[in-house]
C-alpha cells in the first residue's frame, strides 16, 4: 500500500477544515437524510410476513443492501485506494468482511440493543479515518502508523453492527433464523465482491492516467467531507429522537 502524503501540515490542515466545513454545510443546509443502511419499506414489509427458510430472497437482500449501502462502499474504497496488488485487496477485504460478517450474525442471533444513530454515527467516522490515513494526517500529526488491518477490522466490526440493529427493527422471524441469516450475508458478500470490482475497474483505468496522484488529495477530501455529513445526521438525529 502507498500512502498519500502531503507536500505539508497547512495543507493536510487546510484539507481537514474544508471537509468538515462542507460536512456541517450538508447538514445545516437541510440535504437529506442518509439512509444508508435502512431497509426499504417494500423489504421490510417482505422480512415481516415471510415465515421459515427462505434462502434465495435473502441472498438478494443481502447483495442490495451492499451494493446501495454508500457508507459501506466509501469505506471500501479508502481501504482500496491505494492497494495495487491483488494479495493485499483479498487480505483488507476479507478481514472487512470477516468484521461486519461477525457482528450481522451475532448482533441479529443475540438481539443486541444498540443504539442505531450512535453506531452509523461510528461508520461515517470509519470514512473520515480512512480518507485521513490515506493523506498521512496521523504520521504528521502523531509521527506513527496505525495499524491498517486492525483498523480495517475494527470498522468491518461497527459495519456489522450497524446492519443487525437494522434488521432486529423489523423482528425477523425466529423460525428459519439461522439460515436465512447465513444466506443473507452471503448475498452481503456477493453484492461486495460487485462493489468491489467496480471500484477496482475505474480505479485501474484512473491509476495509469497522470491526473490520479493530482487529484487523489481531493478524492479523498470529498471522501472526508462524505463522513462527516453521515456524522452529522446520526449525531443530530440522536440528540433529536433522545
């Protein structure tokens, strides 16, 4: 993996403060609310009536859910953004799956009680980490590294959780739980491995042009400002419904 680095700290200053500004700008200004991993009406409607096994379905909600969930998909492309190799985006990946796959599962099976704004609030914050590791914020301002795949581990963990909370809103039914569970995160890793190879087809052909390295500071900027808009809804939100 290569890192992003700045030509300096008032840059890497500059960039933070523009992110945040136009973050707090979203939400001052009314843009609405993400969604990002809701369940539609027309599913939720689906998962309330259906009883038993019912393995295809799930894999298809599953898949949509990932391939419409944006946060999911911004915090896939700043861990990807600068993987060139194959072995090293198969590594990230998975342990991001391994993650979110473990709490979806554990969180629905266990019916954790999890407060859904503070935890989406935590996902936008996964997208605002990764875009500031990928400028080098944390070697400047605190002269280390942190560990990458702990992090992306970590953050596949709170993705997970984010995902069950919503599917434990629409009391899925117990009687073909397990399996239905199993087949939807499996459509959930279907609908990543879709996302995921979309991201590394575009991000091929825009690699081997001379604008990536000069726009790759703002790619990651807007990717910044994108968290702290999710940041924002959630924390108001939570303040609002509390």
């Amino acid at each position: 993996m290569k890192p992003f680095f700045l030509n300096g700290r008032s840059t890497l200053l500059h960039g933070v403060l523009l992110a945040l500004s136009l973050g707090l700008f979203a939400v001052a200004t009314g843009v609405q609310t993400a969604l990002a991993h809701n369940v539609t009406a027309g599913d939720a409607g689906y998962i309330q009536e259906i009883w038993g096994v019912h393995i295809i379905p799930f894999m298809y909600l599953g898949a949509k859910h990932m391939v419409t969930g944006y946060d999911h998909i911004l915090f896939l492309l700043g861990v990807v953004f600068f993987l060139y190799r194959m072995q090293h985006v198969a590594i990230y990946v998975s342990l991001f799956a391994l993650g979110h796959s473990t709490t979806m599962l554990a969180g629905v099976y266990f019916g954790w009680n999890v407060n859904p704004f503070i935890i989406d609030a935590l996902i936008g914050l996964s997208v605002v980490y990764k875009a500031l590791d990928n400028l080098g914020a944390y070697q400047r301002w605190f002269g280390f590294q942190p560990d990458t795949k702990a992090a992306t581990l970590i953050f596949g963990l709170i993705h997970g959780i984010g995902l069950a909370t919503k599917i434990l809103d629409y009391e899925i039914a117990q009687e073909g739980l397990i399996p239905n569970l199993l087949a939807f995160n499996v459509g959930v890793e279907i609908g990543q491995l879709l996302a995921l190879g979309a991201i590394l087809i575009v991000m091929g052909y825009w690699r081997r042009t001379h604008s990536f390295w000069r726009h790759a500071y703002t790619a990651n900027v807007v990717m910044m400002s994108m968290g702290f808009v999710l940041m924002g809804y959630q924390i108001t939100g939570y303040f609002v419904t509390t």
